[in-house]
C-alpha cells in the first residue's frame, strides 16, 4: 500500500463526504416544495412561478449533467467536487436572500447548475475508491440509499424549517453541509486525469439545447395543451437536437456522450429505468404534497412527516440490495421486483380520499413504495457504470443523473398535463360545494398516483426486456483501480 492509498478506513470516511455532498444536491429536488407556499406568500409571485421554480432546478442540472461529467474526466473529479460544492453553497445563499421571483429563480437555476458539476464527480469517486465487489457492492448500497432517500428527506426537512423558521431556512440549510464536505475534503485522494481528450462542443451544444426544448415543450403542456404550438414547437425542436447530437457522437473524434456508454444492455438499461421510476417519483412527491396540505388539512411539518414511511422502506431496501444475498439475482430480477413492488404502493395509496387517516389508508402503501423504490436504486447505479472504461466512468456516472434528473422534470410535467386535466372534468361535472376544490385535489392527486403508476409498468418491462441475466461482472481490466 503506498502513501496515495487510503487506508481501509479512510476510504468509508471519504465515502460519508462524497454521500454528504450528494445529499446536497438530492435534498434541493425537493425540499422547495413544501416551502414554496410561503415563499409565494412572502415575495407576491404568481402561481405559475411555484412551477418554475422546481423545474428550473431539475431543467438546469439534467441538461449540464453531460458536460458536468467529462469536465470531471478533463480536469479531475476532486477539483469538480470542490468547485461544485461552493458554487452549489453560494447560490443557496443568494436564493436565501432573495426579494423577488427573479432572484430566487436564479438561485434555483445556479443550484441545478452547478449540481451538474458536482453529482457525476462524486459518484465517479465513489467507483474509483472502491475496487473489489464486495466493497463496492455496500459502497453503491449506501451511496443509491443517500440519493434515492434524499428526496424525501427534502420534504421532511422541508416541512421542519418552514414551520419553525422560514422557507429561507431550505435554502440556507446548504450552507452548512458544503461547509463540512469541504472541511473533509482531505480524505478525497487526488486521482491523475488520464487520456484528456479535448471538449465536444458541439455535442454539449446540441445536447442542453435538446434537453432543454423537450423538458420546456412538456412543461408548457400542462398550461397550453398537447396541440398547442407553446408544447408541440419547443418538443420538435428538442427530437432534432437530440437527433442531431446523436450523429454528432457517432462521427466525433472526442464525443461527449461515447454511444458505447449507453449501447451496453446493464447501462442503458439502467439510464431507461431511472428516467421513468425518477419520472413517476417526482409528480408522486408533489402531488402528494398537495393532496396532504389541501386535501387533508396538514400542516407543513405533518406533511413532511408523512414521508418517513417512503425514507425508511427506501433505506432498508436498499441496503439489503446491496447485501451479498441479494446481489446474486443481479439487477434484472431486483429492479425488476422493486418496480413492480412500488407500483403496487401506488395502487393501495389510490383509495385515499378526504376523509382518508393516515395511518390504515395511507401508511401501508407509502411503506411499500419506499421499500419498492430502495429495491430499484439500491442496484441502479452499480448497473450504470458497470463495465466503463477508466475513461467513461465519469460520463457514465454523470449519464444516469442526467436520465433520473430529466426523467423526473419530464415525468412530473407530463403527470401534470394529464392530473390538471382530470381535475377540470371533475369540477366541470361536479356540482358547487364547499369541498369542490379539496375534492379536485384528491381527484388530480389520484390521477397522478395512476399516471406514475403505468410508468413503473413500464420500468418493469425494461428491466426484464434489456437487464442481462445473472450478476454484473467487472472486468478488471476496464475497471479503475484505486492506488
């Protein structure tokens, strides 16, 4: 063992920093919702503003998520970490200050930037820190625990600072953790950038303006309808970027996306499955936020309370996916399991209506969604860099953020378009009444549970279509080795 190698020890204490800088960025997925009220109360924005405000987080961080990922490979995934974690910081605190919508979008904005920068580089480390299976295998347990449970911890922590302190608080509350990851950035070992190739510009280019048209279109349906020329132009427009980056990759001497990374069956499977799980897990912790606080009357702490059931099934599932027991099914038969186990969450939490209590109608299924969920992100990320190159973890690593990310924008708009509609057919036939608008609530947040429901469906036919069978193999030669 030379002076460079960490020390068993060392590498899980350098493990706690890399899942503490990605629960930074996990927990601002979510933890706006619950505060979003009040901010809207507090700084007069419209209400369309509330929908921005989300979006332009997940729209910025899933469309860099490429370019995060190579500059990692370019200039070094330590360096990318760092600059991430105090631009990721900064921004917080000017959302934290902000006296207008334009200023806290910004702040969302600057968030999801660099984010970008930061998640791809920290789940790189974790797969160049950790070279035998079984390390790696409880090393991607802990890590897929932190980031599928960040999300609901978001809801939670975000309820707790809007009820006691103030919806600032959600954003200030980055502060302190990039100010610890940072204080232990000493046990994150310096790894040399092999093989710098130069930067694909135009491939970024194509890339964020694709994404960004696609998630745009989708975003605006909900609003202006599917036949509208406000969805179906910015969604054309994102197909032929798309398309165009495609051909692009195949012919550039540097490609910013290799198509070797997601043409492996494990990895583009895994890249399909976190778009649409990450899809149906979003619109279900929105629309659930809504159904509880306007639906059932909770309060912003009772509302985030209410997610405790999807947190602890999720770190439990997820941790026994990582267990040598599990882990010799491979991906294809727990994935696959997982999704079909969160799906049926849903379909229990559909019941729920205004006079529903916590604990006999909804506890059961939100239980079972975390322990369904855990399953799936328990094995996902192991299964989307399997098999990269030393060159490519860091790409691929960025890959299936930028799918779960995009996945989850593009989910949550499209569950949107298709909850709003439901919702209007329910209070055009309903007669008035004092609970017309709970009951509207109810009847969007079922329709939503539906909608993510037929997306887990489909997670599972992916799994079992595209997931090879049996273990996931490393190949030592391809495999990054830790000196």
């Amino acid at each position: 063992m030379t002076s460079d190698t960490p020390s068993p020890r060392g590498r899980w204490w350098a493990l706690g920093i890399l899942t503490l800088s990605q629960l930074m960025v996990v927990l601002d997925v979510t933890i706006v919702n619950i505060a979003l009220p009040s901010a809207q109360t507090e700084l007069g924005f419209a209400d369309e503003g509330r929908h921005w405000l989300v979006t332009g987080y997940a729209l910025a961080f899933g469309s860099l998520l490429l370019i995060g990922g190579r500059l990692s490979d370019y200039f070094g995934r330590r360096r990318m970490l760092v600059i991430g974690l105090v631009g990721f910081a900064l921004a917080s605190a000017l959302g934290g200050f902000a006296d207008g919508l334009p200023a806290l979008l910004s702040a969302r904005v600057l968030q999801g930037a660099f984010g970008a920068l930061l998640a791809p580089a920290a789940l790189s480390l974790v797969s160049t820190t950790f070279e035998d299976r079984q390390s790696r295998l409880r090393a991607f347990a802990v890590f897929g625990a932190v980031s599928s449970a960040g999300g609901a911890v978001g809801l939670l922590l975000g309820g707790l600072l809007t009820e006691y302190l103030s919806w600032r608080w959600c954003m200030w509350v980055n502060l302190p953790i990039a100010v610890v990851a940072l204080a232990g950035m000493w046990l994150i070992r310096t790894q040399p950038v092999i093989g710098r190739t130069p930067l694909d510009l135009p491939g970024a280019a194509t890339s964020v303006l694709g994404m960004v048209a696609l998630v745009f279109g989708l975003a605006m349906a909900e609003h202006n309808g599917w036949g509208s020329i406000a969805t179906l132009g910015p969604l054309l427009a994102g197909v032929i970027l798309i398309s165009v980056f495609v051909l692009i990759e195949r012919r550039a001497a540097h490609p910013l996306l290799p198509l070797r990374v997601i043409l492996d069956r494990d990895r583009g499977a895994a890249n399909l499955v976190g778009l649409l799980v990450n899809g149906g897990l979003f619109a279900v912790f929105l629309f659930s936020t809504y159904y509880l606080t306007e639906g059932l009357g909770y309060s912003p702490l009772q509302t985030g309370l209410s997610f405790i059931p999807v947190v602890a099934g999720i770190i439990a599932t997820s941790t026994l996916a990582g267990s040598p027991v599990a882990a010799r099914f491979g991906p294809r038969s727990v994935i696959t399991t997982g999704s079909v186990i969160a799906a049926l969450g849903l379909v229990w939490q559909t019941t729920a209506g205004l006079d529903s209590a916590f604990v006999p109608d909804l506890l059961p299924g939100l239980t079972l969604y975390g322990l369904g969920l855990g399953l799936v992100f328990g094995r996902l990320q192991e299964a989307a860099t399997a098999r990269a190159e030393r060159r490519d973890v860091g790409v691929a690593s960025a890959m299936i953020n930028a799918s779960q990310e995009v996945g989850g924008a593009a989910g949550t708009a499209l569950v949107s378009s298709l909850a709003a509609a439901a919702a209007a057919a329910f209070v055009a036939a309903a007669p008035q009444s004092a609970t017309l608008s709970a009951s509207a609530t109810v009847e969007s947040y079922q329709a939503a549970l539906w909608a993510a429901f037929a997306l887990y469906v489909v997670a599972a036919t992916v799994s079992v279509l595209l997931f090879r069978r049996g273990v996931v193999e490393i190949d030592p030669a391809a495999e990054p080795i830790a000196h």
